[in-house]
C-alpha cells in the first residue's frame, strides 16, 4: 500500500515513504488506538481542540439525525438552514460579555482569521479611512495557512517558501518572558514588546494601521504564556490609537483556559474574535468570526442592498458542523468543564512546577494556563533546534502518552475531562523520558 497517496499536512512524505503513519483507529475518552490495538492517553487533544474528549454520543447523534433531515444547502443569497441559526444565537450569547453582536460562519481557523482580515479592511473603508490597511502581527504567531493569515503569522518556517505574502503587513515581537527580544536572560519583565507595538503604530501612522492581531496565548508558537496584563495593555494601545483588536480564539476558546475564550480569560474585550477547533472538539470542521456591535453597526449603515461583505465560503453555516457545535456546547455547559479545566489545570500547573523543580539539567523552563501547558528542555549544544523536542515526544508516543512538539517546547493540551491520575501519567512519562534521553 502506497503511504505517499495521501499527501499530509505538515508531514515529512519522505519520513511516510521510509516508516508509514501511525494509523489511528478509534478513540473513546481521553485515549486513541492504534489499527494494532495499542492504547495512547492522547495528552494533545488531537491538535489542541477535542475538548470534550472521544466518543460523545450526543455529538455522533446530532451529526445523524442533521445529516439524515438537512446534510448542506447553501446559505449565500439569504438562504439559511435552523441549526445555523440556532448556532449563531447560541455564541452570541455566550459572547455577550466578550461584546460580540454577529458572528460568521466558515470551515475552519485559517479561514476565520482571512475573514477577519478582510472584515477589518473594508471597515475602515467604509468609515471613510480607506489608508488603514496595515495589519500587525507579531513573531512566533500562528493563525492559519491562508494567505492572509499566514501573512500576519509569525513562525518564519511556516512563511518563507511562500512568500512574497500580503502586503502592509508588520511582525511586532512576541511577549516571550524566557526568551526577550529586549533583555535576554532577565528575570524582570520591562514590557519591552508592548512599548515596541506602540513604537511600530506611531511610526508606520496610526491613520494606515487596520488590526493588531493576537492569540491570547501563542500555542503553535511554543505555548508563550504573556504577562497577565499583557493583553490588557495592548488593547488600550489599540483603543488610543483607533485599531482594531482582533483575539485568535481558535486554540484558547470554548474552556481551554477555564473561561470561554482566551481573552475573557485576560479581562479583555476585543473588536473582532476568531474561533474554531473546540467550537465542534473536532467532530465536524467549523470555524467563526465574531464582531462587535460597532463593527456591524458600519456594515449595516453603509448598506446599498448589495451584500456589505462580499465574501463567502462554500460550506458557511454547514448545518451538520452547526449541530455538532451546538451538542458540543451543550456538554461543555452540562458537564461544567470549565470548571473542570480551572480544577485540572491548577493540577496540571503543580505538576510541571514539580518537574521543572526535580529535572533542572532537562527543563528550562515549565508552566500552564488552564489545560494548555508547555515544558522546555534544555539546549544541549549537540543536536540542531527541535531535534531534541521531536525525540521526546517520539519516545513518550512509544510509552504510550502522545503529546506535540514546538520546536524543543513540549506542548500539551488535553481533553478538558482528563482527570488528575491521568495527567499523573502524563507528566510521569515525560519524568522518564526525560532521564532517558538526557541523563545527566
């Protein structure tokens, strides 16, 4: 059987070519299987977003009875199907304090983030500031693979086979306390990275800048945990100068961080929203764009009868991903997994205090928010960045306990129903993994 056919998503096809996948199989909680029957505690959550873990009956049912009733029908033109609305209704109330008033519906979080993008252009266009196209990103951000986002993503490996990219597009640095782009080695945070965003906005004119753009928490970029005010500080840099705010949800949103969304989590009302990932926890692909009252009020007031926004995707409002989503929400709220992803989280986030306290030659640094935690192995001056970070997880995948690698970051994101003896196992895998690859 071929295993380059089916060309994957960041995936070494020569590594496929010499080794084959690991097929998965089935999964039921918060553990996968292999096609052999071998058991792995899936401590990623698949790829940060199976929140309400494998299995959920209630999510598989409302996926058949919508597919057996409605499976698609387009909603461009003013069509629309009940489970979509219903669905919109439903976030926008769990949003309500986030001040979102509308949201649109898409296929996943590259394509949440591109609609954002382009909301926040032709925005200012229709406030009569058309030279405020400028977008600001900042280094180590992920946001999609699209060409708008992946214009304002920052992970250089990601962009440069790429490029040119989209125009008017600033990088600004990240809030990355280990590693300051200001004052390397400091243990003082000086708030360098915030100062340099209003820098960079006073330079490039504040009447060409659209949106600053930021995950909450930047998890493909090695899970960078910002300074708790952090956010907060930059959106009033943003309000001051008159740029929109734009928070990427797609990995903090629905109980990651124990709060609906990452920036609720910070304090932090933005302007426009971008979620995905644990909107369904992967059980249907679905992504949204949640705006503000003021943001619709412009599209609204600049109407001719011709569509405001003249974007679309062919599977917007799909109303099987709409049911999915909505089953989904239903267990998160049932269930109370936020709470539970507050309660395991400060489980989690003794652990790995504990891990980087007992293995100071293997750890450099170790911390959490919510269930979203990171371990950084030391550099040991031998093996090129993220050779050392692939090898572990290689080894714990081997024991049986999947996690994901950001360079030499070891992220992990589980389901939010994982109880605390399983993230025991967790981090006691990683503990002798750890020893193993780097004795001391």
């Amino acid at each position: 059987m071929s295993t380059t056919n089916r060309w994957g998503p960041y995936t070494s096809m020569r590594a496929m070519q010499e080794h084959g996948p690991l097929v998965i199989d089935h999964a039921e909680g918060v553990y996968v299987f292999d096609e052999d029957g071998r058991r792995y505690l899936d401590a990623h959550a698949a790829l940060w977003l199976v929140n309400v873990g494998y299995g959920r009956r209630e999510i598989i049912e409302a996926i058949a009875r919508q597919a057996e009733k409605l499976s698609w029908f387009s909603s461009f033109g003013g069509f629309a199907n009940r489970p979509s609305i219903e669905l919109a209704e439903r976030l926008i109330s769990l949003l309500k304090s986030d001040g979102m008033a509308s949201v649109f519906l898409s296929n996943d979080g590259s394509e949440a983030m591109e609609t954002a993008l382009k909301i926040s252009r032709q925005y200012w266009k229709m406030r009569g500031m058309a030279a405020k196209t400028k977008l600001i990103g900042r280094q180590h951000a992920y946001h999609g693979v699209t060409a708008g986002a992946l214009s304002v993503a920052g992970i250089t490996a990601n962009r440069r086979l790429f490029e040119p990219l989209v125009g008017d597009v600033r990088h600004a640095p990240a809030p990355y306390r280990n590693h300051c782009s200001y004052h390397p080695g400091s243990a003082v945070c000086t708030y360098a990275c915030v100062h340099e965003v209003e820098r960079m906005i006073q330079f490039e004119d504040p009447g060409t800048v659209a949106a600053f753009v930021a995950e909450p928490i930047q998890a493909a970029g090695g899970v960078i945990i910002p300074p708790p005010d952090y956010l907060a500080q930059i959106r009033e840099i943003c309000s001051r100068y008159d740029v929109l705010l734009i928070t990427d949800e797609v990995v903090t949103g629905f109980g990651r961080l124990g709060e609906w969304t990452g920036a609720r989590h910070y304090g932090v009302q933005p302007d426009i929203m971008t979620f995905a990932k644990g909107i369904t926890s992967g059980y249907q692909p679905l992504g949204a764009t949640a705006v503000s009252q003021h943001i619709l009020d412009a599209y609204i007031q600049a109407s001719t009868g011709e569509p405001e926004l003249r974007h679309g995707n062919t599977y917007s409002g799909h109303p099987v991903a709409a049911a999915a989503a909505l089953a989904n929400i239903a267990i998160i709220e049932r269930e109370n997994l936020l709470d539970r992803a507050r309660g395991a989280g400060d489980h989690l986030a003794q652990l790995l205090h504990q891990i980087a306290q007992s293995l100071p030659d293997q750890v450099a640094d170790a911390g959490s928010e919510g269930l979203l935690g990171r371990v950084e192995l030391q550099e040991d001056g031998q093996q090129p960045p993220g050779a050392l970070g692939n090898l572990v997880a290689a080894k714990m995948r081997e024991a049986g306990v999947i996690v994901r690698p950001a360079g030499d970051v070891i992220t992990l994101s589980p389901p939010l129903i994982i109880t605390d003896g399983q993230l025991d196992t967790v981090i006691e895998t990683l503990h002798d993994v750890l020893l193993e690859v780097m004795p001391v």
